[in-house]
C-alpha cells in the first residue's frame, strides 16, 4: 500500500505545496533551482520512508538507500564516489536515502559532507529524534529540515478505507465494520504502518472463521448422506456468501493497546515531562495523570518521575503547602519499596496531591535570586558577632563578641545584624497569599520588624 506518486500521500500537505522541495526532487515540479538536500524529521509512520521511495522514481535519478544501523563510513565514502562518477560521465543525479541518521556517529556524518556540499548527491534522511541534537551542525546547515507531523485521524482513516478496497491491499475481500473502523484509529497513535498492520491482522482473524463454517457445514452434509457438490457448484456458492466483516472484536483480538509515542532518549522524554511538570503547576490534576500514564506505558524509569515530583513539591508549591514535598518524598520511597506496576499507585496519589495543592515559587525564586547576588560578588564578610567563637584566640578577633542569644529574648527572635553589611535589607524571601503562606508572611512581616529593629 506504499504510495507510488506524491498525489497518493494522505497528509504533510504543508510539505507538498507547487515548488515545494519534495515537489522538486520527485521530479514532478521543475523549477529554476536544482534540488535540495533534505532531513525528514517526524515520529514513526508519518511517512518519511515513503517519500524517500516516492522521490526514488523522481525521472534521470539513481537511487540508493543506506540504514545507519548497518552502514559504515566506508559505505558512504563508495556511494560518494559512485555518484561523482554518475555525474560527471552520466549525467546523473544520485540520490542517498539514509534512513535512521541519528544513529550515524559524528564520523560518519562527516563522510557525507563532501557529497552534500559539491552536489555529488542528493541527501535525503530521515529521523525520529530531533536533529538540533543528533545531527552535525555543518550537515543541518547544508540541507533543509522538513518536519512532518503526525497524522490526522481523518488521513489514517482514508489509508485504511483504502487498504480495504485497493487491489493491493484486501482487494475488497473483506468489510470493515464501523466500530472495528473506530477501535483502529483510536488505539494507532497517528501510525500509519501500525494502522495497516492492526488492519491486516483484524483481517486475518475475520477470514479465519470462514473456513471452519464451511468445514462444519461440509461435516454435517456428511453425516446426512448427502452427495458432495460438484466443483462448478462449489464456485457458485463461494461467489455467492456473504463478505467477512471485521468486527471490534477482530480488532481488539489484533490490536489491544495503543501506541505510546515516546522515547526515553529523544527529545519527546523531555516533551511529555515539561508538559507533566506544566500540568502540576497549572492545577490541572487530570491533565498531569494523563502524562504520568503516557510515561509509565512507555516505560519511563518509576524514580525518575518520583524525583521530578520531589523537584516540583518544592519549586511549584513550596511553603504554600508543606507537606507536598513530605508526600513526593514518600512516593520516592515506595516505589523503592514496592516496583512497578504498583508503584504507580503512590506516584497517582503524589501527583493528585501536588496538581491540586496551592501554589507558591516563592522559595525557588529566593534561592536563585540569593545564587544571582553571591554570584555578583554581593558576598561581604561575615558580620563578627556571627563568627565561630570556640576555638582558641577568636575572643581576641572579636568573633562572637556583642551576638545575642534568640532564646534569651521574650519573643524568642533578637534584633540584630545576620546578613553581610551590602545585603543589609534584602528581601529575598516574598511569600504569596497562597495556602499557608498567607499566614507567613504576616508573621514575616512581624519576625523582619524585630530583627531589623524597625
């Protein structure tokens, strides 16, 4: 079902407008500049193989397609003088398909920069993971990135409508039933291939049944001492029963769980875990279980999330409710206990804890801004009646000298000096009216007009 022409592709059609450079390097729209070299980005089965294919029958064009999983430096540097002699002798313009070139070393990338800047070939890649990170500078900065998005539901649908009726696909041999129809796109996660494959499965289940109703039927005609059909007969018959439908059930029996895009090394880890930390942040509780799920079904490491909770607990709410961090810890420690799959049950409870606890950044932001000063070199000396005062001569320095005891004072809190003279009034600490807080800074209102002795 691998779309022959550009005509046939169901979606990216940001990437297939007139001029476009897939337009020109599949030789269907020729311009006045020649083809580029191109990086197809986009999650799996959105159809960056297909294009590469589709390009391959572009006219006056030798294709080759290497895998980074198997190629080597010595591979490209052959395929770079093969197409150097294409050129220059043919006439022809060579164009590389090298698929999973986030997999290629930095020497290996460097081995198609010859090619790609002199126009030897035509560089098309493609890779699930973004090239800002996996890809050479010099390379991306020489080839245009297109990225493709995932599929829509109603272009996965199409595909499928069309894998039923196409002589290369089912050929109309079996129907699809509506709610089988549904199950399919539901659980594909923008997959084309994983579509296709689920359909061709649900398929094989559907037709499956059929002969085992015609042995049973055969069976009894049997034991009833009836004369078998003649083969004429036998064809009339099969024209003349029903078409297999593939139920839900065929589905489900195919295809029970969907696709989780997601890679624990890629660029998408760190996607779906700004998004759970965002959601934490935001308060919308049902929104962080949904990305707490999508990185548990995609197995994501258990105390990773718990240690992102522990950071959230005390970057996102802080003060303003206490026991945040104290429930984030505990979840950290459970799923020490207990593993995976249970361990998801305490790290549900943390994050509910945590989405809708009341929010306050007010001892992140005073740390940083703290950091922000002594990195300045806003760090005067230690005012003396702070310093160490128990070892020998420090009396003599004056350390110690003149500091009064907090516990000795009515309220328990002294006046007196504790930052650096130059910091001397700083407010770092700047709590909200937000859960507890509210009730901290009044009494930090108190505390700072007895300390500084206002």
């Amino acid at each position: 079902m691998r779309p022959r022409r550009l005509d046939e592709i169901v979606g990216q059609q940001h990437l297939l407008k007139p001029g476009s450079p897939l337009q020109v390097l599949a030789g269907e729209d020729r311009g006045p500049a020649g083809p580029s070299s191109i990086i197809l980005w986009g999650p799996p089965g959105t159809g960056k193989t297909t294009l590469a294919h589709v390009i391959a029958r572009g006219v006056s064009r030798k294709f080759v397609e290497l895998s980074a999983i198997t190629a080597g430096v010595k591979d490209v540097r052959k395929v770079m003088e093969e197409a150097l002699t294409d050129r220059d002798l043919h006439g022809r313009t060579t164009v590389l398909f090298l698929d999973e070139i986030h997999r290629f070393t930095k020497a290996q990338q460097d081995a198609l920069l010859p090619g790609v800047e002199n126009q030897w070939v035509v560089l098309v890649a493609a890779t699930t993971e973004n090239p800002s990170f996996s890809v050479i500078s010099p390379l991306l900065s020489r080839s245009l990135l297109l990225t493709l998005q995932p599929l829509e539901r109603a272009d996965i649908g199409a595909l499928v409508d069309r894998a039923v009726a196409d002589p290369r696909g089912l050929n109309g041999e079996v129907e699809l039933s509506p709610e089988a129809r549904e199950h399919l796109l539901d659980l594909c996660g923008g997959d084309a291939r994983k579509a296709l494959t689920a359909l061709e499965a649900a398929a094989g289940v559907a037709l499956s049944e059929q002969p085992a109703a015609v042995d049973r039927t055969e069976e009894e005609d049997g034991e009833n001492g009836e004369e078998e059909d003649s083969e004429e007969d036998g064809a009339e018959e099969d024209r003349g029963r029903p078409v297999p439908v593939i139920t839900r059930e065929h589905a489900e029996e195919a295809l029970d769980r969907a696709a989780v895009r997601y890679d624990r090394n890629g660029d998408q880890h760190y996607d779906v875990v700004s998004a759970f930390i965002k959601s934490i942040r935001g308060s919308d509780v049902d929104a962080a279980m949904h990305y707490l799920a999508r990185m548990i079904e995609a197995g994501e490491d258990p105390r990773f999330i718990a240690r992102r909770l522990i950071i959230s607990a005390s970057e996102d709410i802080g003060t303003a409710d206490p026991t945040a961090l104290q429930t984030a810890v505990a979840a950290a420690d459970a799923v020490q206990l207990i593993g995976m799959p249970e361990g998801r049950i305490p790290l549900a409870q943390a994050v509910a804890h945590l989405a809708t606890a009341p929010k306050s950044n007010a001892a992140y932001t005073a740390i940083n801004e703290a950091v922000a000063d002594v990195r300045a070199g806003r760090a005067g000396p230690v005012p003396l009646h702070l310093r160490d005062a128990h070892y020998p001569g420090a009396g003599q320095l004056g350390h110690g000298r003149g500091y009064v005891y907090s516990h000795d004072e009515p309220n328990g809190v002294a006046a007196q000096q504790y930052p650096p003279d130059e910091l001397v009034g700083t407010d770092y600490y700047r709590p909200t009216e937000h859960g507890r807080e509210r009730e901290i800074a009044h009494r930090l209102e108190i505390l700072r007009g007895i300390v500084r002795g206002r």
